[in-house]
C-alpha cells in the first residue's frame, strides 16, 4: 500500500472539473503537487508516534481517479492516528458558519473528534497528552476573516506550550494572486482576523504557518517547531480549482475568488447569497430599489437560517464577474447607497471583518472606492516586506 499511494502521488496530474460561468464543464490537468501527496517527505517523520490530525473534508490524497481523505490514508499504512481535531464547519464540512460544532467520533474509522469551534477554539493540554505529533492538514483561501488560519494560529501555539512538534501540510491559495484590502489592527483582532495582515495576503497556509512563528506572533512569543511539506510546480500566480468545497457556503472557483469583495457584507444587514445555490456570488436585499435580478433566501446546506429568510431580495448578480485581482470595495459602496437610512446597515461584526473601524467611517464620510482602495496600501506595502521574508514560492 505504502509504495501504491506514493506511486500515485507521482503522477501530480489530477483531473477535476473547472465549471465556467455558464454551468458547462471542462477538465483541466493539474500539475501541481499538493503537500499531503509528498508522502515521502512526511512518513518516516509519522513512524511510531501517537499521532492528531488537524483536518476536514478537504484533507485528501489525490490519485489518478479521484483522491482518498488523508486519516484514511494514514490508518491503512499502520500509521498511529489516535484523534481528530476538526476546525469551522466540522470535519466532514457540513455545518454552518459560525455554527458550534460539538465532539464525537468519527464513524468511518471510530476517531475521536475533538472540535476546535465548539467548547474551545485552541487545543488545551489534555486534549494533547499523549500526542506526539501533530499534522494539520486544511485548505484554505486565502481571506483573513476564514477561520482557518486563526485555527492554525491557536494549534501551533497549543503545539509550542505543550512542546509537540506541528507537520503543516502545504495546500495551494486560490486568492494567491494578489494582496489587498485593509490591514488589521490588533485592537480588532478576534477569531475573524488575529494577526495585522491585509484582507487578502497573498500567501499559502504553509508560508503563514512560517510568518506566525516567525513574527513572534504567538501568546508570549513562543514558537513552535514547525515543519512545512511543500507543494511542488507552484508559484503563487498559479491557477488552483480546488476539487472539494473548503466550506458550504464557497461552492465554487467563483464564489472563492468573489469571497475577499461580497465576505464584508457577512458584517452587514445585506445577504450575500446564503440560502442560494449562489452564495458569495450575488448580494442583494428585500428593501433594494426594484431590479431584473431578484432570488429569496431559503434554509440549505450550510446556511440554516440565511438573512431575509424567505423575502424577495432584489439585487447584483455577479456570476459571470471576470477574475478579480483586486478587492472591489464598490459593491460594498452601492449595497450601503441602497439601504434606506431606517435600515442598519452596518452590523456588530463589521469591524472585525474590516479589521479595522476605519472602512466604516470612510463609507459614511462617503470616500469613493478608488479614495478607499488608494488608503490601504502603505499598510499593504509595508506588509510585503515581512510577507517576502517566508515565501516559499515565486
């Protein structure tokens, strides 16, 4: 089995499905190596220790004809798997943003699940004894307010107080392109966004896993011993179509790359497409001017009680929006211009979406997008020179 799954691995070409706007299909050959297929990079690091997985339903091994979830992959070549840490939405992927998710076991393999969005949100000492090693293993996409990274952060330091080697498993950034948006302040940090990095960084969850340690951004600046498998045939200008939804509510190439844009509207009164099988590729709202464009939340996978529940929205379809390299804040802009004044636009978690209390100011002053975008970039400058010190890509 062992020489089976690495001969696989090999191959590095996966077939996936690329759906283009108009719902058609093509198949794209994928020669990126992923850091979970780099199998003889990591086992011999696995033999005869008490392993935990830090992972979800986007934790796999690819093969020519699909792929097989890491825990299972492990567990057949006798490797020591004793537990499961799963982050956001679960280890099978199917719970709500924000939605706690609670412990159990895990009926393939009869694991014990611990949930890092439940009880608590950072591993605690008895949750690790007995662990030897830790391997996270999670895709991610790139956005400062998508948990995983903040899951990421409170591991390593789990792993460093409790003096636990972490195996971070590199997996390509599909919002690797580009960096953008504002710039945290630590005053605002919370779950949503815990370090000063701008909206969109421009990194893999590997090189931040780097920059964490590095930047001494753990609780009393402790580090953690840290080993990152890299991705082969990657720049970050690389296109990556992830094959497996890395949450419910980003079904899509689309909505992924729409989600650093129509994610601040999550701190708003305005629906980004929950409760659709569209999300965070529209947004609209039931008191919006009259449009063409209309649709009504209802309860789905993912999204149980989604904003304006059962209402008319009208509002802006954007599923055949070009690729951003940019976040547009004037969809933000328009949203804010169409909601009456009796409405609220803004929400209680606005802030820590924007990172920052000054994007709602400029929106109320009434800035134009382009005075806004213009504001963020000394921070995002001067960001680029701590980003470049633990790049491990072009």
């Amino acid at each position: 089995m062992f020489f089976c799954l690495i001969s696989c691995s090999a191959q590095n070409r996966i077939s996936i499905d690329n759906h283009k706007p108009d719902g058609s299909a093509t198949t794209q050959a994928q020669e990126i190596v992923v850091g979970a297929n780099n199998m003889i990079a990591y086992l011999p690091l696995l033999k005869n220790k008490n392993i935990a997985i830090v992972a979800n339903q986007t934790s796999v091994i690819f093969k020519k004809n699909g792929y097989t979830h890491l825990v299972d992959s492990l567990l057949s070549l006798d490797m020591k798997i004793t537990k499961v840490f799963s982050p956001e939405h679960g280890f099978r992927g199917d719970a709500d943003a924000g939605e706690k998710v609670v412990d159990g076991f895990d009926a393939k393999t009869g694991l014990p699940i611990v949930s890092l969005y439940g009880k608590n949100k950072k591993p605690n000492s008895e949750q690790l004894k007995g662990i030897d090693l830790v391997v996270f293993d999670i895709q991610d996409v790139g956005v400062r307010f998508y948990t995983y990274i903040s899951t990421l952060h409170y591991v390593m330091e789990a792993c460093a107080e409790s003096d636990i080697p972490l195996i971070v498993l590199d997996r390509p950034n599909p919002n690797g392109h580009y960096i953008d948006g504002p710039t945290l302040k630590m005053e605002h940090s919370s779950f949503l966004g815990m370090h000063p990095v701008p909206l969109v960084y421009g990194m893999t969850i590997g090189e931040y896993a780097q920059m964490i340690n590095g930047e001494h951004w753990l609780k009393n600046k402790v580090t953690c011993a840290l080993t990152v498998i890299s991705l082969k045939n990657y720049m970050h200008q690389s296109e990556y179509h992830l094959p497996i939804k890395p949450s419910p509510n980003l079904p899509n190439d689309k909505a992924i790359n729409l989600y650093p844009s129509l994610g601040f509207f999550e701190g708003t009164i305005i629906n980004a497409g929950r409760g659709t099988e569209n999300q965070f590729q529209q947004y609209g709202a039931p008191f919006f001017p009259k449009a063409s464009f209309s649709y009504t939340p209802q309860p789905n996978a993912g999204a149980k009680s989604p904003k304006h529940l059962g209402k008319l929205c009208y509002g802006i379809d954007l599923k055949n929006t070009g690729k951003l390299s940019t976040v547009n804040i004037a969809w933000l802009l328009d949203a804010y211009a169409k909601t009456p004044k009796a409405e609220t636009f803004f929400g209680t978690t606005f802030t820590a979406h924007a990172g920052n209390v000054q994007l709602e100011i400029q929106i109320k002053k009434g800035l134009t997008s382009k005075e806004i975008h213009d504001s963020w970039q000394p921070e995002i400058e001067a960001f680029k020179k701590v980003r470049a010190k633990y790049l491990l890509y072009k």
